[in-house]
C-alpha cells in the first residue's frame, strides 16, 4: 500500500502537464486529506507553487473545516507568491479568479467603498467570471477544483448583485445562483462524501429559496446542509446554519432541535 509520502514522492517526478489530471487518475484517495496536506507541504518545499495551490483549493472547498483553516488552507490561498504562480496554469488559474474575487470584494466592502463603487466591483468581478470559464473549457475535462472555483465566482457575484442598485440586479441573481447549484451538484455527485462539496450546494440553494421562496428548494438546503454537517460533525457552524435554515423554511419544531444541537456544540467549543 502506498503511503503519503510515497504519493507525494512519485507526483513530484510526474510533468508539469500531467499534474492536473492527478487527483482523479492516480493521487491519493481523495478524502485522504491528510495526505493532500502532506502534496502541499511537499510540492511548496520543492518550489512548485502553482501544484501546491491547487491542492490547497481542494483542501479549503472540499475538506473538512479544520483543513480549510489549516496553515496549508485558506491562508495559502491568499499567499501573494503563490497566487501569481498558480495564475500561469490551468485549473489553478480558475481557482486564483475566485480568490481574487472574492479579496476584492471583501477590501470594497473593508474600506466603506461599495455604496459607490458597486457597479465597478461587479464588472470587474464578472470579467474574472467570464474568463474563469473560458479557460476552464480549455481543460477539456472536469475538474473538481475548477468547478467549485466557478460554483464560488457565481456566489460572489450574486454577492455584488445584492449590493449593486442596477435594475437589472434582481434578475441576475436567479441566474448566477442557477449557475452555481448546477456547479456544486455536480462537484457533490462526483464527491458525494466531500462536506465542501454539499455545503456551497447547500448555501446556493439556500440562496435561491430566499428569493423565490419555494419549499422544495428550501428543503433541499436543508438536506445537504445536514449531508456537511454528517460529513464533517467538528465543523461547529454548520448546526447553527442548519437550525437557521429550518427558521427559514417554516419548520419550527426541526428548529428548535437543531438549536438544542448548536448549544451543545458550542458548549463543547467552550
């Protein structure tokens, strides 16, 4: 049986343009998250950034929440070396735009900017979309990574339509919120144990409930809400987002189970 660092051991000796297709074809078990830590660690030693970004996305949109938030997660992301490394490939180019967007609508937002520079954010922001989606065409297959970045573009965008007083905001938002469930679904069915995977799906659909208020699609946010927290029961927002979801959703008695829930839990956390 292989172990992580003969895994990572035998990536690093494979080409650069066969690193894409590693994860599905020959890598690690994908839920092996502890070895896709060690990919990180491993490939940012022997200098190749872009490889190490990109799993470190798969880590921080798939994972449990405590690998997202490790030292090789989230803050990697937002490495500055890294990002302009990873911006020279593929599918790790896809996963930069969605950092990127999201960075910028977050310093908008910081610096007190958006009431009037709204409209700016949301185009730039729908330029990275419309990229991010040329050259994830041009991978010419799946990539798991990609696509929860595109699921993660859409969302940010539905972000700055909420904040944009264009008229046509309102109609725009089903859309780009469509665009992200048929992303995450897809990401979800192919990695139905990744708690990432049905959480996006789970935010998205819960998104779209809250403008066309339909019971189905509530109740559907709420399923894979639920499928997360199954998957990932440390993570401790997750009981609170799913009793909230309930409120939502009308389903009173639900709730108040779930809130009984989210005090243990947070009295656990204390």
């Amino acid at each position: 049986m292989r172990t992580a660092a003969t895994l990572a051991l035998l990536l690093m000796l494979l080409p650069v343009a066969a690193r894409a297709a590693v994860p599905d074809s020959f890598g690690p078990d994908p839920y092996d998250y502890h070895a896709r830590e060690q990919l990180v660690r491993t490939y940012r030693q022997s200098g190749d950034f872009a490889a190490a970004y990109y799993h470190a996305a798969w880590l921080v949109w798939l994972a449990p929440k405590r690998y997202a938030t490790s030292d090789v997660g989230i803050k990697l992301l937002h490495d500055r070396r890294g990002r302009d490394e990873a911006a020279r490939a593929a599918s790790e180019a896809v996963a930069v735009s969605a950092v990127n967007a999201e960075e910028l609508l977050f310093d908008t937002c910081l610096n007190g900017a958006i009431p009037g520079q709204s409209s700016r954010v949301r185009a730039e922001v729908t330029e990275m979309l419309r990229s991010a989606e040329d050259t994830d065409r041009r991978l010419g297959r799946p990539d798991p990574v990609a696509r929860m970045a595109l699921a993660h573009l859409y969302l940010t965008l539905d972000d700055c339509l909420v904040l944009d007083s264009a008229v046509d905001s309102a109609r725009e938002r089903p859309r780009a919120l469509q665009k992200a469930v048929s992303l995450a679904s897809a990401v979800a069915e192919g990695l139905p144990k990744s708690p990432g995977a049905h959480l996006t799906l789970a935010i998205a659909r819960a998104r779209l409930a809250g403008i066309e208020n339909r019971t189905e699609l509530w109740s559907m946010a709420i399923e894979e809400c639920k499928m997360a927290q199954a998957l990932d029961p440390y993570d401790p927002d997750l009981t609170p987002m799913i009793w909230t979801l309930c409120l939502r959703a009308g389903r009173w008695d639900e709730a108040k189970r779930w809130e009984t829930g989210g005090l243990r839990v947070q009295r656990r956390g204390q």
